[in-house]
C-alpha cells in the first residue's frame, strides 16, 4: 500500500516494494549511487577498509564504487561502470541498507 502527498507538479509516495534482482547480472553505476554508498558508509560509522573487509573486496574497489568520475573516461578505461547484484546485495547488508534505495533514487526516511 502507498501513501503519497502532492506538492506543486510532484507527488512524493511512499511504498513498500518488493524488486526481483535475480535476473539481473549488474547495474550501471554513476556518481548519485557513489554519493548514496558514501553516505550509508558513513552513517553505518565504517571507513573503507572495514567496509571492504565487510563485504570481501578491495578497499580500493570501494574507492572506485565512491568515486567513479575518477576512474571512468579515462584513458584505457571504461566509459562506464557497472557494479554486480552480488556485490550490491553484500554492501547493502553491510550497511543494513536496501538495495532499492541504493540504486534508484527512494528514500526511506522522509
């Protein structure tokens, strides 16, 4: 069920949702997901290292994940960056975040 309020040409809903990721191998990731993981690191108190020793990589994959404009468009590097459904459902229970939330722009919270 969703509730919702209009203000000016918007409609903020709030909804419980269930999405399937099964089928779905990685998702491209832009600076709004790094800024979104940034902040859910932060608030969970972790810094990198113990995010990465948390979800079984790099610290400096989560260096890439935080700030992909460093590492895309580069020269011999990929013009975009995808991230696993693996690895996004492993930073999400770490975080003890939601994967939905993580990837499309829902908050939660408001």
């Amino acid at each position: 069920m969703s509730t919702g309020e209009r203000s000016e040409n918007k409609i903020k809903v709030k909804m419980n949702i269930t999405v399937d990721v099964t089928p779905i191998a990685a998702f491209r990731w832009n600076e709004e997901n790094a800024q979104k993981l940034r902040e859910l690191r932060e608030k969970a108190g972790y810094s990198r290292q113990k995010l990465s020793d948390a979800v079984g990589v790099s610290v400096a994959y989560i260096q890439q994940l935080e700030t992909p404009h460093v590492f895309i468009n580069k020269p011999k590097k990929p013009t975009q960056m995808t991230v696993s459904t693996e690895i996004l459902e492993k930073l999400c229970a770490a975080l003890d975040g939601d994967i939905t939330s993580l990837i499309w722009n829902i908050d939660y919270n408001d």
